[in-house]
C-alpha cells in the first residue's frame, strides 16, 4: 500500500512482492515440516541389527578390549588361494564382526570386548556368510580332502576346533598339500 490515500500499489513489482509472499507463506511450513520430520526420523531410527553368526556378535565399530591376529593360508590342491578381505566387515548396515580381514594378507583380526576362545570354525562361518564370493569358493572345495596344520604341525581333530590365538599359523590344504607349509612373519603385530 503506499502513504498516500490507503490505496494498493498495483506496479509491477509490489505485485510481484505479493506474490513471493503468498508463495513464502506456503514453502517456509512445508520445508518446517519436512526438517521436522527428518530431525524426528533421525532420533528414532535404529539400524537393523545383524545377528550374530556362531556366538560371534557384530557391532559398529572395532571393539579393541581384546585385540590379536592369527594367520590363515588356504591351499587347493598345492596352489595358494587368497584370503579375501572384508570377511566379517557390514556395509550395510555397518559393522564389524569380531573376526574379519581388512585385506588379503590372511590376517584374521581378532577384536572383541573381552578375552574368550574364539575358533577357525567361527570364522569360517563368518566368511561363507558375510563374504559375495564364498559361495563359489566353498562349492569348489566340497568333497575334497582337507588337512589341516596348527604353526606347521598337521592338526589331529575338526580344524574347525583350531583356537585362535596370537600370532597363530594356520594353513588349510583342501585336496594335495602343498609342498612345504608356510610359516607367516607376523612383525609388530601381536
């Protein structure tokens, strides 16, 4: 409205303020609502959780309390297989089960809240489950002899018994051995 007279200014750019209110009066609610519902969303989600797989939990960040390596070589028939990485680790939703690999050196991380027996059959559980491409791995080696070794000695029993421990050596041999079993140099790690 101007000063003058109390009438409406009809130009076209206090039309156009007109406008831009009337439209202001309808967004600025609606994107309220929308970071309402969004700031309300984000306080009550709670990602699903990932059940535990042979007594081994998954949580969302390492859990250090308990912390040492073991190493795994896997061999078919005498040619070394690679250990792939990411065994035990989520994307989604998010988490890191007590054993896993980062890479694939063979390092199984053992990192728990607590120090307990942890075996090479959990891990194996945890890798045909948690890992895209162990189902191939596993088919290929079903029905195929398997000796096992525990730091360089043939392990007598289910190698799914092997604990593992601090800078334990374990070489899996599905079909003919290899010609020599290896021993791994674990370095700095525990």
């Amino acid at each position: 409205m101007s000063g003058k007279g109390g009438k409406r200014d009809d130009s076209y750019f206090a039309a156009d303020r007109r406008k831009r209110k009337k439209y202001m009066m309808i967004i600025v609610p609606i994107i309220a609502a929308v970071v309402a519902i969004g700031a309300v969303s984000a306080l009550l989600y709670k990602p699903p959780e990932v059940q535990a797989i042979s007594g081994v939990e998954c949580h969302p960040a390492e859990v250090t309390n308990y912390h040492v390596h073991s190493h795994l070589d896997v061999f078919v028939d005498g040619k070394n297989q690679t250990v792939p990485a990411n065994i035990g680790i989520m994307s989604s939703p998010r988490c890191l089960f007590w054993l896993h690999t980062h890479d694939t050196t063979g390092t199984i991380h053992v990192e728990a809240p607590q120090q307990r027996a942890f075996t090479l059959g959990q891990f194996m559980d945890i890798w045909s489950q948690t890992h895209s491409g162990s189902k191939s791995f596993f088919d290929s080696v079903a029905g195929k002899p398997l000796k096992a070794y525990d730091n360089g000695t043939e392990f007598q029993g289910d190698y799914r018994n092997i604990q593992l421990e601090s800078r334990k050596q374990i070489v899996l041999a599905y079909g003919n051995p290899p010609a020599e079993i290896p021993t791994h140099d674990f370095g700095s790690l525990r």
